[in-house]
C-alpha cells in the first residue's frame, strides 16, 4: 500500500491509478519518488476492481476475450474511492494502461460515476502506460476528461521499448500466462515485458519537474515529457 507524503503548505497532488500488470504503478511510484525532495503533499489512491483481476490472464482463449470486451469498452466495476479523492487537489495525475486502443475498464467505470465529483474544475495530467498504441485512448480519454469539467494540463506516455512485431507478440503471451523471454527463439527478439530501468529513471525526473513547476507556481503545460523513445 502507497503511503501519503504530507508537506503542510505544500500544493498538493493526487496519484489516481489503475495497473493491471504493475506497469504503470512502476512508473507513478518513480514519478513519487522524483516528487520528495520539493514541497508537496502527495496522496495516493488505486482503483480497485469489485472483482479482484489476476495477472496474467492464463490462458489463450481468455486473453483474446478480454480483448474483445475491452475493444468494446466493457467497463469492469470498481469499489468505492476514499474521501479523500475528493478534496482539493492542485494536481490530479491519473494513471493507468490502454486496453484495446481505449482506457482500462476500470478507468472507464470511474467515470461513469465519479468523473463530475472528481474532475469537474481541477487541473489534470494523464499518465498512459502501453506497448505502443496510445493515440485513441489519449483522443477518447481527453474527451471523457473535458466533458466532466477538466482541466486537462499535458500528458505523459509510456511505451514499452521493444520493436515489433514482437512487442505485440511479447504482451500477448505474457497476458496469457507464457513466458516469452524465455522461449527457445521469441527470446532472441523479445527481453522484457514492460518498462525498463531507463524509463522509471525519466519518470523519476518527470516526478521532479512536476513538483518543482507546482513549487514555483509555474504552467504544467509548459513541460517537456516527451519520452525518450518517442523522441525521433
Ligand atoms: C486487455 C488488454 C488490452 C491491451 N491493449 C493494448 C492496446 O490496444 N495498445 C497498447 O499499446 N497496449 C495494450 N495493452 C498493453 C498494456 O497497455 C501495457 O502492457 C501496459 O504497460 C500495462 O500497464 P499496467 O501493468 O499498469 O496495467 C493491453 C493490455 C491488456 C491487458
């Protein structure tokens, strides 16, 4: 479990996430760490399915399912925030994977029910967690966003860095329960699922920028994160 860091005075930021595979909870715990050294409180908060989802999915048949569902934007029902969700925040980073060119079920049931309550006037950063295909879910999300009163600040996007097609080939696999770095050949292509050190070091450094530009009172828009395997 995630530990508030409370700095009385400070501005302060709320961590609201979902993570499947604990890729993107990776990520939001470097971007935490960047955030220590400056004076902000930051609180944290996941997003909890009802029914508990287990990675890795298991099998072939059940991944490409899930897919489907996603690809059709199933929302996946979600137990009830903490209050403290809905305090004042100068920042919301809200966080999370894209399913199936969309945001995660999960992600898409917090707004049908709190999205007004949450969103409506605060400023708002999403952190996108994917293997490559983040474009729609940033145009749907930045929708869903702006309809519920949102200030949307910037975005930052995480991809893994693995070419294709064995990126695709790698997550697959890894969803349904195989374990593809270690396959005879697809390991000759194929290391790691996820992020690498690299990236958890460039959001450790967005971590710092964020906090450093709330510390200053400047515009969160301003800031570079353009990643470096996005970069040309
Ligand atoms: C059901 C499902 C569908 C996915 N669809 C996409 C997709 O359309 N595009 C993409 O780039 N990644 C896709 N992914 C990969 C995840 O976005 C990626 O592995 C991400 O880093 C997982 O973050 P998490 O561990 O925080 O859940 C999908 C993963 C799952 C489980």
């Amino acid at each position: 479990m995630e530990a508030d860091t409370v700095q009385e005075g400070g501005k302060r930021i709320l961590l609201l996430y979902f993570s499947f595979s604990s890729q993107t909870k990776n990520l939001l715990h470097a971007m935490a760490e960047g955030m220590q050294r400056y004076l902000v409180t930051v609180r944290w908060e996941r997003i909890e399915p009802v029914e508990p989802l287990h990675f890795p999915i298991g099998s072939v048949s059940q991944t490409v399912r899930m897919m489907l569902l996603t690809f059709l934007r199933r929302r996946i029902p979600i137990r009830e925030l903490s209050d403290k969700c809905f305090q004042d925040y100068d920042l919301i980073i809200l966080a999370g994977p894209t399913w199936s060119y969309n945001p995660s079920g999960p992600i898409l049931s917090l707004f049908d029910r709190d999205g007004v309550r949450l969103f409506k006037g605060k400023k708002v950063l999403p952190l996108i967690s994917c293997r490559g295909y983040w474009r729609m879910h940033w145009w749907g999300l930045k929708t869903l966003l702006r309809r519920c009163g949102a200030r949307v600040a910037n975005l930052i996007v995480f991809t893994h860095p693995n070419p294709e097609p064995w990126r695709t080939i790698g997550v697959f696999l890894k969803l349904a329960g195989r374990v593809p770095e270690r396959h005879s050949w697809i390991s000759r292509y194929y290391h790691k699922y996820g992020h690498t050190r690299d990236q958890l070091a460039e959001a450790r450094r967005f971590g710092e920028m964020i906090a450093l530009a709330l510390e200053q009172g400047e515009d969160i828009g301003k800031l570079d994160f353009r990643t470096r395997e996005a970069m040309p």
